[in-house]
C-alpha cells in the first residue's frame, strides 16, 4: 500500500490509471487543471496518452472516440465545460459507450468564482444531455480517498452499464490536501472494495438488445465485427431507423438497464439514524464533510440529530429517505436542488427544509443552530434566500 | 476513355432495374444510346432505365461514374460474348 | 448492385433513400473505388460519417465496421479513435460541407493542425439540404434559397478571394484535392492519394442536389442541366461569372510532418525509455 498526502485532482488521476485508463483529454479548467496537469504526466508512464483538446465539445468526443476504439478513456473540467459536454455526452449515452466524466464544481453560473465551492449541477448531471429517455449515474465523493475509490468505481460502472459515468466532485474535494492509500497488490484492491472490469468487445451481429441486460459488452471499432453505432435510434444490429418501435427498444434499455440494476451501485451513509432522530440532515460532497460534525456536535447537546450522505446522486436513492421526519438539504446553493428531490422521495407528512451556502462551506453552529430550531418546533428563520422552510 | 482499340472490343453492361431511381444520369451521358427509359415500374416505383442497345456499349463508363445507386456495372466481355465479335 | 457495392457495402441501404438524382452515389461510388483500387479489404477501414444527407445516406452502408458522430465532431472523434486503432487501419469519414465548413470547422482544422491520420470527404451539396434548402457555407452567391428568398448575401467560403482549402492548408493539412461529382477516374485518382497519405486529408467533392438546390437556383430538376452547370464552371477556360470550381490536387506546403498518433507513440516510448535508463 502506497500511502500519499496529495489532492483530490492527483486522487483522481491515481484511481482512473489503476482502474486502466488510456486516454485523457480535456481542457484546461479550474479547479480540475490538476488532473489534466496529473495525467499528462502520469498517461506515457502507463502506455497511455494525454490530449489537451481545443474545447470541451473535443474533450469529450475524443475520450468516446478512444474508448470506442477500445481504450478506457476519461475526462474533468468544471461546470463551465460540463454544460458543453451535452453534445457528447448524449452521443454516448445513446451510442452506450464507456466512458468518465469528472465535474469539480464551482460556484456559478457561467464563470462565477473559479476558485470557490458549488454544487449548482445537481439536476445538470441528471440530464447531462438533451432528448430525455435515459437514466444518469452520478457519484459523488467528499474525501481524497473517496475521489480516488470513486473514480476506480466510475470506470467500473462504465463497462458494465456501458455509458458515461459522472463523478460529481466539488472544487474542496479536487483541491483539497488528504492523505490517500493507493494499492499495490491485487489483495490491496480487493482489501480497499476497489472492483475492475476488463474491457470487453461486442462481437455483433446484435449490438443493441431489447432488454434491461447489463454486461452486454459495447460496441467496439476496429476489429471488424460489423460494429456500427450512430447519434440516431439504432435498430438492433446499429442501422439508424425511423420506427418508433426501435425507439421504444432503445429507450427502454437506456433507462432500465440502469433503474433495474441500482443494487450494484454504491450506496448512501448513514450518521447516526439508530434511534430514529428528531432531525436528518441531508447533503453530499464537501458538505456533508461539515455535517457529519454538526451531528456529532448536536448530539453532544442532547439534540437528536441524524444525517444521509448520499454517495450515488442519480438514480436517486429514494429508499434513503423512507423515515417520516424533519429533513434539512445542506448544499451549495442559493436555489435550493438537492432539496427538491427529497421533497419528493420522503414520505407524505415529513418535512424538508433548506440550508444553502454559495461558494463557500456552512458552519458547524448554524447547522445545529438550525437543527436545534426545527426540533423546537420552531419555523427555520428565513434568512433572505440562504434558509427556509421548503 | 473511349479509344480506337477499345472500340474493337466488346462489353459488357448490365443495369440493376430495381436499384434504378430513373434519375437519367446514365441517359444523358452515353454517346452511343445504349440506354432508354422503360415503359414500366419497378418495385420502388420508378420508371427504370434499361439496356436497350448493348451491343453498342464502347465501354467509356461515363454511365457508371455517373450512376448514383451503384445500379450500372460495365465490364469487358470475356469467353464466348467476346468471341462472338471477333468472329 | 454493382461490383464495388457486392465487394464493399451492405444491401440493406443500397440503393439508399436519396433523391433521384442526388449526385451524393457518384462520390460514395468514386471513394469505394479508390479503396478497391488500393487493394483494400473491409477489415481495413473504418467508417465514420456525418450529419446531413451525406453522413445519413453513407452511414452503415460499408460492410465493416461503421459509426456516426453528432454534427461536426467526427473528426475529434476520429483523433480519439486513432489513439485507440493499429496505425494500419484507414479511418474515412464521409461528411457534409456544413459538417466540415461549418459547425465543425474548429474541430476539422484541429485534427489538420495535429495531422491525425484520416482521411476527410467532404460531400457537397451547396447548403442544408437535407433540412430542406437552406443555405450554407459553400451555397454560391446570390442564391435562391429557403433561408435566403431574396438572394444569400452571407459570404460563402469558397468565392471572393476565399478558399476554405486555404483555410486548411494553412492549419496544416497535409493532403487537398478539389473535384465534382461528375468528374472520372481523376477524382478517384485525388481520393486513393488521399487515403495512401499518412496524416490528415481532405477531398472536397461538389455534387448536385437537384430536389433542393438546382430546383430553385436553375429552376430545374434535371440532372442534365445540373450536369452541364458543373462541368461549365469546372476549370473554365474563358471567364465566367459566379461560382467556379479548380479541380485537381491542391498544393500544399508541407506533406511530411510526423503523424498525431505516432507522435504520441513517441511521448509515451521516450518517457518509458528515460524511466528504464534512470533505473539503470
């Protein structure tokens, strides 16, 4: 075991060479640059190469290109290139090629504050690209060593599901310094939780099967398999068509092979919900960092208060959200995203309400002050746009 | 293309009248008339062309650089079709 | 279906749902016998296409290994590719004029700047065709067309002193050639140098669209007229007025540059090689 002290952006780079990434491309952004910085270093060690695009739209394209080749391929930026990698990102996900996508998000929208903290793609990332019939997944670390394990994950989930995989991170996650245990050994990786899929090659002549099926290998070019894949609704051997039935297969397949399999992603964390608490908090990323201490503080004041840190952002973990509580979303924004979807997974006569911060972290004390309110029974102050009652 | 010696030899032209879109292009090139419009229909509904003349092919494939739907092959004649001019 | 269709494409698209009378046949026709002329096989080339008519109407028709890039990005696209395949396979994209001249220029000029090995068709209909006629980069000046009823004035890429094979070339490419259609052998000439060329090449291949373009430009549909329109403007002898089209292989300045994939070879080996000389 390989102990480091490092950042989220070298994490990252780490994770995606062990799980055999061969190709990065991408555009210089901030706070992702490091990666690109990471892996153009790190890429010839490891027979791979590292492309610095001319834009993200290229970025993008040519990380599907290299994977539709057979290579695994990756990408970073933040939100400013995420919103360009639509175009892209779409042609994979209905192409059902393997491929990583990493967002270090920073406050917005457009450019904002290039260095400081956001979380404003939340429903971005679950509609990443236009057209609808899809499901997205997205993960979303809020450690070093979680970087480094959710980017291996990432690739994993890539070849299975056969599609592109966000990583949700944040601008303290990419940027921030941790110490992080990079395995040497296959029982280190297996030790760590760490899976790894092979790259397989459909061999054809059925490329697109109606089905909810995972594990059915992509379409790889090259090995003359009679492969053919396209942006149009492919019928099941690739030839692009205008029957709605075949747009029905494809759209079937796209979102239930990802609904029909979410046991194999990973899962949601739960703080301290044993005895069932007056108040959970709710948050993902560089937040919930913050409050896990609020619910170690709270709780040394007697307050009964849980939290879910949620890992996998899309599908959305509905299940997490089965007690009837008061919920409070912790997040990094002023419009309020992840809040929404609690609203909508909680039970009927629970309550969810709002905590945003924008471009920077909330603190311990207002969270439990805010905690300790709502356990009162007391209305959330509304604090103009930063605090109220959803 | 089309030369002295070639004109001494036979070829071979064959129309694929189902993959003919009646587009013409092969009419309007020909120098010899090799080609006419049919009086019929073929299964997409197009009045196809088809070889009327082939034995006046002089084998310049004008026609088939010009056919867009791969439906017009020319080729030098062999064994018997091109003994029977020689003879 | 002919030889080079029985050797080289699938039957299922062939004859594909073109006009009658798209010219769009007579340059997928003149690079299936570039290839066959070659001596290529299948398994030795990948396909990529476009949007628009010419990406639509040649995609998944070679029977090998095929796809299709969202609008303009099959050449970032194919520079991914040819990290990930054996140098010895061609990469032929088949793509539009608004593919290459217009929404993906930028990338276009990037894969000849890195001289990615493939080769570039670039099938051209004067404009947006399959959308039903508007104009486009290369429509001819002053044109009637759906977006433009009182004449397109939006200067094109390929007249008044303006060349987009200027454009490329002086992003790097290092193989261009120019021809019709309707051209012979000659083009299929320019199209097997291209595809022989290690690096980035291009053919730009005009071909008539008679349901959209001629029909309100010359107010036919003809393809004879269309037909004699071309070849009258196609190297002209004497001056003419509009649009006139050099054909032929067009010169560039430096055809030698190390290729984008072997240079990252390089990289990757020269960076493998000092590691191995620093262990010693």
């Amino acid at each position: 075991m390989k102990r480091l002290f490092d950042t989220g952006n070298a994490a990252i780079t780490e994770g995606a060479i062990l799980a055999g990434c061969k190709v990065f491309a991408g555009y210089p952004i901030t706070p992702a640059t490091e990666i690109a910085e990471n892996m153009s270093r790190r890429l010839p060690h490891e027979n791979g190469f590292y492309v610095q695009a001319e834009d993200e739209l290229a970025a993008l394209h040519i990380c599907i290109g290299a994977s539709l080749g057979g290579l695994k391929a990756m990408t970073a930026t933040s939100g400013p290139g995420y919103i360009l990698y639509a175009d892209p990102y779409g042609w994979a996900l209905g192409s059902e090629i393997p491929v990583v996508v990493l967002n270090a998000q920073r406050v917005g929208p457009v450019s904002g504050i290039t260095g400081a903290p956001g979380q404003g793609e939340f429903y971005l990332s679950r509609y990443p690209t236009h057209g609808g019939n899809f499901e997205s997944i997205v993960l979303a670390p809020n450690s070093v060593q979680e970087a480094f394990s959710l980017t291996v994950e990432a690739f994993y989930l890539a070849e299975r599901f056969r599609m592109p995989i966000t990583i949700l991170a944040d601008q303290i996650v990419t940027d921030g310094w941790e110490s992080l245990l990079v395995p040497e050994t296959e029982d280190e990786i297996k030790q760590m939780g760490l899976r790894i899929a092979t790259r397989k090659i459909n061999q054809g002549p059925e490329f697109y099967p109606a089905t909810d099926e995972i594990d059915v290998p992509p379409v790889v070019l090259g090995h003359n398999t009679g492969a053919a894949c396209s942006d149009w609704t492919p019928t099941s051997d690739g030839y692009d068509t205008e029957e709605v039935i075949w747009q029905h297969k494809h759209a079937y397949r796209l979102i239930y092979k990802v609904r029909n399999h979410q046991d194999i992603l990973p899962h949601y964390e739960e703080i301290a919900l044993d005895d069932n608490p007056d108040v959970i908090l709710v948050a993902y990323g560089s937040p919930s960092r913050v409050v896990k201490s609020a619910v170690r503080a709270a709780r040394e004041q007697g307050l009964k208060v849980g939290a879910i840190r949620l890992i996998t952002l899309w599908p959305f973990p509905d299940k997490a959200f089965e007690r009837s509580v008061k919920y409070l979303s912790v997040e990094l924004n002023f419009d309020g995203q992840l809040v929404r979807e609690v609203q909508r997974a909680m039970p009927k006569g629970s309550e969810v309400h709002f905590l945003g911060r924008c471009g920077e972290l909330p603190k311990v004390t207002e969270l439990v002050e805010a905690a300790r309110t709502l356990i009162n029974n007391q209305p959330l102050e509304s604090i103009q746009w930063q605090r109220e009652a959803w | 293309m089309a030369n002295e010696a070639e004109n001494n030899r036979r070829f071979k032209v064959e129309l694929d009248e189902q993959a003919c879109k009646a587009c013409k292009y092969c009419l309007a090139a020909c120098p010899r008339g090799v080609f006419v419009q049919a009086d019929y229909f073929n299964e997409k509904g197009y009045r196809p062309v088809r070889v009327k003349a082939p034995d006046d092919c002089i084998g310049c494939k004008r026609c088939f650089f010009l056919c867009p739907d791969f439906a017009i092959d020319v080729e030098a004649a062999t064994g018997e079709d091109a003994n029977e001019k020689t003879v | 279906m002919d030889y080079l269709a029985r050797k080289y494409l699938r039957g299922r698209k062939i004859p594909s749902s073109a006009c009658s009378g798209c010219g769009l046949g007579q340059v997928h026709k003149k690079v299936l016998m570039a290839i066959d002329q070659i001596g290529l096989t299948t398994g030795d080339v990948v396909w990529g296409t476009g949007i628009g008519c010419s990406g639509r109407q040649t995609f998944n028709t070679w029977n090998g290994d095929n796809f299709a890039g969202t609008h303009g990005r099959v050449y970032a696209i194919a520079t991914g590719l040819r990290l990930a395949l054996p140098p010895s396979k061609k990469i032929i994209l088949t793509v539009g004029d608004g593919d290459a001249f217009g929404i993906g220029l930028l990338h276009l000029l990037h894969a000849a700047r890195r001289n990615v090995d493939m080769t570039v068709i670039v099938a051209d209909n004067f404009g947006f065709q399959s959308t039903g006629g508007q104009y486009g980069l290369t429509t001819p000046d002053g044109s009637v067309t759906d977006s433009s009823p009182y004449g397109m004035r939006d200067p094109n890429w390929v007249q008044d002193g303006r060349d987009i094979l200027d454009i490329v070339k002086g992003a790097g490419a290092g193989f261009l050639a120019r021809h019709t259609s309707i051209e012979g052998q000659n083009a299929v000439e320019s199209i097997k140098q291209a595809i022989r060329f290690k690096g980035f090449s291009l053919v730009h291949i005009i071909y008539p669209c008679v349901t959209n373009y001629f029909s309100k430009a010359l107010g036919t549909r003809d393809p004879e007229v269309a037909c004699r329109w071309l070849t009258e403007r196609t190297n002209p002898k004497t001056e003419i007025e509009g649009l006139t089209i050099k054909t032929g292989i067009y010169p560039v300045t430096d055809g030698n540059r190390l290729e984008f994939s072997e240079q990252m070879q390089q990289i990757t080996q020269a960076v493998q090689r000092e590691k191995s000389n620093g262990a010693n």
